[in-house]
C-alpha cells in the first residue's frame, strides 16, 4: 500500500505537544506507514503569503497541527484556509470557534480544575488561589472548574489577574504585581496554575515575595511536563493528561479519514486529566490541629499496610470519640472514609501505570473482596476499576 504523506505541526517545546508525538509514534509502529514532514522551518513563517503554497507541493495526504492562535491573530482565518485545502485536519484547538472539516483536539478543562482542587483539599487547605492566563479560554475553563469545586465545599478562590497575558515575558514588570498578589493571600494557600509554565512562574514570584514553598503556599501545575517541573526549585507538583492517548486516537482517525473520506469525522478527540504527580512544591499538610494533621500524615505513610483505625488511635494515643470529631469538622469525612479513599486514589494511579490485575493491585491495599473493592471505588471515581483503567491508561491503547 502506498504510504500516506502526512505534515505534523506540533509545538515540541511543549510536554503536551511532545506527549501527543509519542502517541502517533506509537500508532505508527504497529498500525500504518507514513511519510512524516514534521515542523519545517516555515512554520514560524505561516503568515507569509507563500506560506500555503509551500504545503501544496508536498502532495499532502492529511495533517495534524497546532491552532496557530498562540502565536499570531487572526488564528481562525489561517485555520479556515486550511480546511479549504480539502484535506482530512486534525487539530490541537483551545478556542470557542470551531471550523467545518477539522476535528480538535481538546483538554477537558472542568476535570483538570476539580482534580486541581481535590489535590488541595487531601492537604487540608481553607485557602485557595488560581494563577492562569488572562483572555485564553483554556485557562479560564481550569480556573471555573477549580473554583466550582472549592465554592462547593464552601470556600472561596482568589484569582491573578493582569492586563494582558505575556506568556513567554518574566521579567520584573511581571514577578512584581504576582508577587504582591501572593503577599495578600493568607496563608497557608493551595494555587493551581494554569499549567506547569504557569507553575514555574509561580513559584519564583513566592521567592521575591518572601513566602516559603510549599509551606506558606502549595502550588500545583498542569501537563506533567518534566522539563519545567524538574527546572523549578523547588520541583513542581502536577497533574498528568493522556495526551498521549489522544495522538494515539488523532493517528487513527487520520488514517481512516486518508483511507476513506467517508470514515465518521467527530466533532472532538478529548483529552483528560489522569492522576497528580505530588513533587516538592505541594508536599505539605495544612492543618493547624496537631491531632489531624498527624492522622493524615499516618495514613498516607501506612496506607499499603492493612491499616486499621485502632492502628491510628494506638500510634498517637488519641481518643477515638476526639479524633472523630476533630477530623470531621476539620477534613469534613469521617476516618474511614479518608481511609479508602486515599486507598482508592493509590490503586488509581497504579491502575494507569502498571500491567497487574485489577484483583492484584486491589489486593495489594488489603482488599480481599473485589465487589467491595470496586463499590468503594465507583463511588470515589465515578466509575468502575475496569472503566477507570480503559479509560485513562495509556498502556491499554497500543
């Protein structure tokens, strides 16, 4: 069969973008043959008029892209004229506007935000902020959905704001004003930022403001990017996408679309959030009362162990009837529900990373029964282990 000439324009300076990448490498490797063009030189040039002339003598089968919108105005309009070329298109979209014939490739936002917001609450935090980008809607979704969920748990959210976002400016016009934004907040504060280069950012706007991280502010970024959460000092905390499954999914609907142009074209490939990956910058537990903050901590050095309430209450020498009540009103579930559910979290992202079993893994954090297991993990995830893990691991989709 005749390989399909195909022009990949991803952002690779981006984790995100790279992640996509090793989801089409991975298609590529078992399922098709193509003939790849990725990121030529004219890419940063896209405005030139030659620009759309250029691709056309490549003899293009079809192409996945970035939304230009990042980098240049009016995004919608170049968007519009390569829809016009007739081709099959898949692109990584983060705007409202949607353009006949291209299917986008999205994050859902809401879900990043609420899981942004869980991470805080397991640490106990009453405070809370959101740092994003002013004006990009990708960041203002995260930042509704993190406040939707803190509102709901009856707390409020600041948020930073600016004039106008500078996404690759840091210089002191920029530090200042974040800084003293972190200065008003009180303290201890959980801040999600939009995404990890947000985060970095973030992070060295608590050092000209004086403020101790993750002590005095707990910061959690977005993308698992390992470049900037391994550059920030300390390192940053982050919730992990699948966007690699979702260049796995756009390489296949790719193909099809190339194959067959009647092959079904939706609307959306969606990418979610899948587990936190807890570094330095949200290594801290915010709750003054000494009794809880220990409690939690116990659970989660011991949770692999069988562990017992009795065990909790032998190793602080707490009354039970005290440690229910402060938990309670401080946490705002019960003991034993803190204790599966940090169980079920674990099992989670063990789900997602590793090949055992399902019954294995539940084994593995003291449950025997599988039906129990599974109901208490329905009602923490929504959805049962098996879905869990069809749904959100990598592993499962090559």
């Amino acid at each position: 069969m005749k390989s399909k000439n195909v022009l990949i324009l991803l952002e690779t300076s981006t984790g995100f973008d790279r992640s996509l990448l090793l989801g089409i490498a991975k298609f590529l490797r078992y399922h098709s043959s193509w003939s790849v063009f990725a990121d030529p030189p004219y890419f940063r040039d896209i405005k030139s008029p030659g620009f759309f002339s250029k691709i056309e003598k490549l003899g293009l089968d079809g192409i996945i892209l970035r939304e230009p919108g990042v980098y240049m105005v009016p995004h919608a309009q170049i968007m519009r004229q390569f829809a016009a070329m007739g081709l099959p298109i898949i692109a990584v979209s983060s705007t409202v506007e949607k353009v006949e014939q291209i299917t986008t490739i999205r994050t859902n936002n809401d879900a990043i935000g609420q899981l942004g917001a869980e991470h805080f609450f397991e640490r106990g935090f009453q405070n809370f902020g959101f740092c994003g980008f002013t004006d990009l809607s990708w960041s203002d979704e995260r930042g509704a959905g993190f406040a939707k969920r803190v509102i709901e748990k009856g707390h409020r959210v600041s948020f930073y704001s600016e004039k106008e976002s500078k996404l690759w400016a840091w210089s002191d016009s920029v530090k200042k004003p974040m800084a003293e934004w972190i200065r008003s907040l009180p303290k201890p504060v959980g801040i999600m930022a939009c995404n990890d280069h947000r985060g970095q950012q973030v992070i060295d706007a608590c050092k000209v403001a004086g403020a101790r991280v993750p002590d005095d502010v707990a910061i959690l970024g977005v993308d698992n990017d390992l470049i900037y959460c391994d550059l920030s000092s300390p390192q940053l905390s982050s919730i992990a996408l699948n966007a690699e499954k979702g260049g796995f999914e756009a390489a296949v609907l790719l193909d099809r679309l190339m194959k067959s142009g009647r092959a079904k074209r939706p609307d959306q490939i969606v990418v979610e959030p899948q587990y936190i990956v807890t570094r330095v910058s949200t290594d801290s537990i915010a709750v003054e009362d000494a009794d809880v903050a220990n409690t939690i901590r116990f659970i989660r050095e011991h949770i692999r162990e069988n562990l017992q309430i009795n065990d909790i209450l032998n190793a602080l020498s707490i009354s039970r009837s005290k440690l229910y009540e402060k938990f309670q009103k401080l946490v705002g579930c019960s003991l034993y529900d803190e204790i599966h559910r940090v169980k079920v979290e674990k099992i989670a992202g063990l789900l997602i990373e590793s090949n055992n079993s399902i019954s294995v893994i539940a084994m593995d954090y003291g449950y025997t029964d599988l039906k129990n297991f599974s109901r208490y993990f329905k009602q923490i995830k929504g959805l049962s282990p098996k879905e869990y893990r069809d749904k959100y691991s990598n592993k499962r989709q090559f």
